[in-house]
C-alpha cells in the first residue's frame, strides 16, 4: 500500500558514485539486523527511498480521512458515530507520527506538504474511489485496513530505527480498525436481505482495488531489489498480496458473501487462493490522478490547508515570542 510512490525512476546520484568502503559498511549493518538512525551515514538512494515511502504513507494516511470522514455524520447509531470518529482521529494522528519520522531525513513537513499540494508526491491509489454506502465503511475496515496491515507489520521491522518504531503503535491502532471493519461487515451480512445486500455490493467494489493497494507485479516493481536489499522491505509486493488473498477469502466466505473474481479458486497443493488478472491499466490510471475522485480529494485537502493558514501562522508568531522572552531572560541574567 505505501510503496506505490517508488514505483518511479531514482535520477538522484547513483550508488557507485559514493564511497565503496562506506557503502560496504552500510550494507554489513544491514545484513547485521543494527537499525540506522538519522545521524548514521547512509547512502543518498537510501534516504531517497525512505523519503518518498515514508512521505506517502503519510499522506495516504491524511487523505484517508476524507472517505471515512464523510460517513462520521451519517453513521447508523451514536456507537458507530463514536467508533469512525475515533478511526479518522487516529488516522490523523498516524499521519503526524510519519511526518515526523520523515523529517528526521532532512526533509521539513513543509516541504512534504508542498510536494502532495503540487502534484508531485502520491499517496494510495485505494482513497480515490467513493464511499457510497454506510457498508463502504465497513468494508474500508475489513479490506484497506486489512491490505495496510499485510503491508506495515513486516515495517516494524524496517531496517531505518524512527519509521520501525512508529509502525509499532500505528500497527496496532490499524488491527482495531481492521476488526472493526469486520464487525460492521457481520452485522450486515447477518442483518435483512438488503442490508447483506449492501455488503456484499460494497465487497463487489473494493474487492479488486485492494488487490492493488500492494503495488504492481514484482516483474513491473522499480525498486524492489534495493529495498528489499536495504530490509526497508521485507516481502515482495506479490508475496503480501498473496498472505492477503489466503487470509480475507475465509473471512469473506463466513460472512457467506461472493468474491466478484470467477477465477477465485484454492490450489489444494499450496492451499493458496489463486485470484484472477489485476486490472492494471486501471491502477496506472487512477495512480496517475485519474480516478473516481482524485481531483475531489485533493481540492478538499488544499481548501483545508489554505484554510488553516492562519493557524498555523498564530503558532509560529506564539513560538517565536516564547523564543524571544527566553532569549530576553537569559540575557537579563548575565
């Protein structure tokens, strides 16, 4: 789900350019499981990496909130409204964890905000389709939160220290999203006909661009050797979306709803769920800012940073009065 973004040539400056002996030495720590914090030397492709990787799944994270956000007001019962609104807090504050786990590479918030603003960063291609419907919230849950979690438990592991470390808790605030998805799913599927209905269309609809929220076939991944190389991954994206596949189909088929893939099978040899042909002109489509609802998501988080503006302005005028009555303070005691 966050590595869409690396789908995309490196033009920075290539590895062979820097120094053997430190290169050597980086990748013997790597090898060795030591985790590299932001005053360790690592090379530039490295940091590049972590930035574009870490910088989108923050912003998948802040753009996220919107198709959940929509439903906040319109939640069945007071208990639903209470359980999103929490969800879409914490996503919130997943996004805050990641920026700052990003500026520890020498990158500002700004300067990541900016680059989402602009067009010229990307964050999953799963938020640009509608929620249409209350079960759609169920569904995010089950499947989105589902695909996140396949994608960020081996991120604990991740050989850089302050992004392994803040997919601890954001880990495990996403396994209660993903149970909480399910339970509204449940509910549904064992409520009245039209309910089941509505949760199985809704599986009907995210079904296949979950399936793409783990990127593009290993065979079409871009960087896939050096960030599995630098343990910044740890599976491939076939690999994750294959432990996907094999966990959410026996969910789904006790729920007693259908899967919209006639290829769906199980291979009793591997006892792997074998699904049909990704649709991938529609990943490249919708990654490239043509989906359902791209250019609304992204004309709801600009109006929402414009109109934050003057926030953010009071509290860098705040901190730098503070900063001036130290500084005043301490002059006055010498």
């Amino acid at each position: 789900m966050y590595t869409q973004a690396l789908n995309v040539k490196d033009t920075g400056k290539p590895a062979s350019a820097e120094d053997p002996g430190k290169l050597a030495r980086f990748q013997a720590r790597i090898d060795a499981e030591e985790k590299i914090e932001p005053n360790d030397w690592m090379p530039e492709a490295y940091r590049r990496t972590l930035i574009r990787q870490i910088s989108q799944h923050a912003h998948s994270e802040i753009i996220g909130m919107q198709p959940e956000g929509n439903w906040i007001t319109r939640a069945p019962s007071l208990r639903r409204k209470a359980g999103l609104l929490a969800k879409v807090q914490d996503e919130g504050g997943h996004g805050l964890y990641l920026y700052a786990a990003a500026e520890t590479l020498g990158c500002s918030r700004e300067e990541l905000v900016d680059q989402l603003l602009a067009g010229k960063a990307k964050y999953s291609s799963i938020f640009n389709y509608p929620t249409l419907s209350w079960a759609d919230i169920g569904a995010i849950g089950w499947l989105v939160d589902g695909a996140a979690i396949m994608n960020q438990i081996p991120l604990c592991r991740c050989s850089y220290g302050p992004y392994a470390r803040a997919m601890i808790r954001v880990c495990k605030e996403e396994s209660f999203h993903q149970r909480q998805g399910y339970e509204i799913m449940m509910t549904l599927s064992r409520g009245s006909a039209a309910q089941k209905a509505m949760a199985q269309d809704a599986l009907n609809r995210w079904w296949w661009p979950s399936l793409m929220m783990f990127g593009p076939s290993d065979k079409d991944s871009v960087h896939s050797t050096d960030t599995m190389k630098w343990k910044i991954k740890r599976f491939s994206n076939d690999d994750l979306r294959q432990k996907f596949v094999d966990a959410t189909v026996p969910q789904g088929h006790y729920l007693g709803l259908e899967f919209p893939d006639p290829a769906l099978k199980r291979d009793e040899k591997t006892g792997h769920w074998q699904h049909g042909e990704i649709d991938w002109s529609e990943f490249k489509r919708v990654l490239a800012g043509d989906g359902p609802c791209n250019r609304q998501r992204m004309k709801v988080r600009t109006k929402a940073h414009e109109d934050g503006t003057w926030v953010r302005e009071a509290a860098l005028a705040h901190a730098r009065k503070r900063a001036e009555r130290a500084a005043a303070v301490r002059i006055a005691a010498e």
